[in-house]
C-alpha cells in the first residue's frame, strides 16, 4: 500500500470523527429487514457496522420482521399467506408460526452478533411488557391477531443498553389480557423510537430512499424536511408502502426523534457509510 492510499484511509477516518464525537452514547435504532436479513454477506457487513457502532460508544438497538420466512412457513404447513392493506391476515395458527419463525430469526441473529464480539441479547415486545398491544383494523376490516403498539415500557431495554447489551428485538406484543399479537416492524419501530428518543431511526430497505418520482433515479432526496414532506404527501408523489412509511417518519420526528433514515440496506455497510461520511446515503428526515 502506497502513501496515498493511507492517506485516503487517515482522511477516511478524520471524516468520521465529528460524527462520532456527536452520537457517542446516543440512542440509534435500527429496523432490520428485506435483502440485509436474507443475504449472508449483507447481513455480515450490517453486524460488522453494528460491531463497530457498539465498540465506539454508540448504543445500537435492533427491531426486525421475517415476514417472508413467515410466509414460506405457512405455506410448508399448509397454509395460504393473505394480505389486507398490507397486512397479514392472522389467525390462531399463523400466529403460532409468526411466533415460531420470529423468536428463531431472533435467536440465530444474537447468535451471529456473538461471533464479531458483540454482547447482544433477543427478546420480544412482551418482554419486560415493552409493547403493550391492541387489535388493529385493515380500514374496519378484522384481520385477526394483528397487533398495534398501545404503549411502550423501556425499562427493560434501558436496563439492557446500560448493562452494555445490544437488545435484539421482535414485534410481537400482548395486551393486558396476555393476548399475543403480531406488530408490523415498521410501526413497532416508529413506537419505540419515540418513546426513547432516538438520536436515529434507521430503516434498512430495498429501494435508495425517498423520490420526488420514483421512476426518475435521478430525483432521489438525499435531505427532507418534515415541511416538505408533508408537501411530497400532498402532491400525490408518494404512493403505495412509502406512503405511510413517510407519515410515520414525520411523526416520529415531530415526536422527538432526531433524524429518520431511510436507507438502501443492499449495499454493503450501509450504516457506516450513512452515519460516518459528509454524503452519506438514502434519506434523511429530519426538523425544519
């Protein structure tokens, strides 16, 4: 290796070091889901960038889904996935295998976090009751054991994170009756970020982030402020699963949550390139 390239590394690093002086000790929150759960060396890179988080100060916390596995399941027993307003139909017996395929997602994920070294512990939204759930409608359609979050408890996952422990979490919460219920990732995301304050929410997804036309590449917004995404929201330009992917960014904004990003989780150590570099990558929504 020559000079010049380790003086690209040393510049590299420089780079970073506002970045991590500012979120040192900070709360980030990350929904882990879509081609970063399912392929090996993405999601190799996403626990090296978590490694790495952890190891200088960060304190990193992981909520995700496995809607895909669930439905691969279901259909291995039998089975038809069905949807409504993007929601999963779920009876008693979908529920069993959403519980199933979840808390194994979970528990394999804490076990690969252990092999880089990092501390990590799996729980459930019923842990510690962290989500209290309610029954959520598909526009006043009963789709069985479908759960919103109705209050969040952060004992648990406070104690976790001051203990030196990455909490590990998926979205299945229960009501007061301890009846269980599946939670959109998203939504527990958006709950729990607000009732932390997150310094960050970060969304790894499948798309680069947030277009003013989704089929022009070229419009990507790399800066939203909650005014103007209101206005994207009033033009019509955003549509289908972003739509309310971005009403639950502003809220959770305007609730207190520093900045929400939404980020391409297809390319290899995403959240370092999102956290540590001036450009940074996806979408950030932040305040005006």
């Amino acid at each position: 290796m020559n000079m010049q390239e380790l003086q690209s590394k040393a510049k590299t690093l420089i780079e970073a070091l506002p970045y991590i002086q500012r979120f040192s000790g900070k709360i980030i929150l990350i929904k882990y889901g879509g081609s970063a759960m399912e392929d090996e060396s993405l999601k190799k890179s996403v626990v090296q960038d978590i490694a790495l988080l952890k190891s200088i100060g960060f304190k990193p916390i992981i909520i995700h889904g496995g809607g895909k596995e669930i439905s691969k399941w279901v259909g291995k027993l039998g089975g038809e996935a069905r949807f409504e307003q993007g929601l999963r139909v779920t009876d008693k017996s979908t529920l069993e295998i959403a519980q199933m395929v979840l808390n194994r997602i979970n528990k394999d994920l804490v076990g690969y976090m252990a092999s880089y070294g990092v501390k990590a512990v799996g729980i459930s939204g019923k842990d510690g009751n962290t989500f209290c759930a309610q029954k959520k409608l598909a526009n006043g359609v009963d789709i069985g054991f479908v759960g919103e979050v109705k209050q969040v408890d952060t004992t648990l996952i406070l104690g976790l994170l001051d203990k030196g422990f990455v909490p590990v979490i998926c979205p299945i919460g229960m009501d007061e009756n301890a009846q269980d219920y599946n939670i959109n990732a998203d939504d527990a995301a958006y709950a729990l970020a607000i009732a932390l304050k997150a310094e960050k929410l970060v969304f790894l997804s499948d798309i680069e982030g947030i277009y003013r036309d989704f089929n022009d590449k070229a419009s990507l917004i790399t800066i939203l402020p909650t005014s103007k995404a209101r206005d994207l929201l009033k033009d019509g330009g955003i549509s289908g699963g972003m739509l309310p992917k971005l009403q639950n960014c502003i809220k959770a904004v305007e609730s207190g949550v520093e900045r929400v990003h939404i980020i391409d989780g297809r390319i290899k150590h995403c959240l370092l390139l999102e956290f540590f570099t001036d450009e940074g990558i996806g979408t950030a929504i932040l305040h005006d």
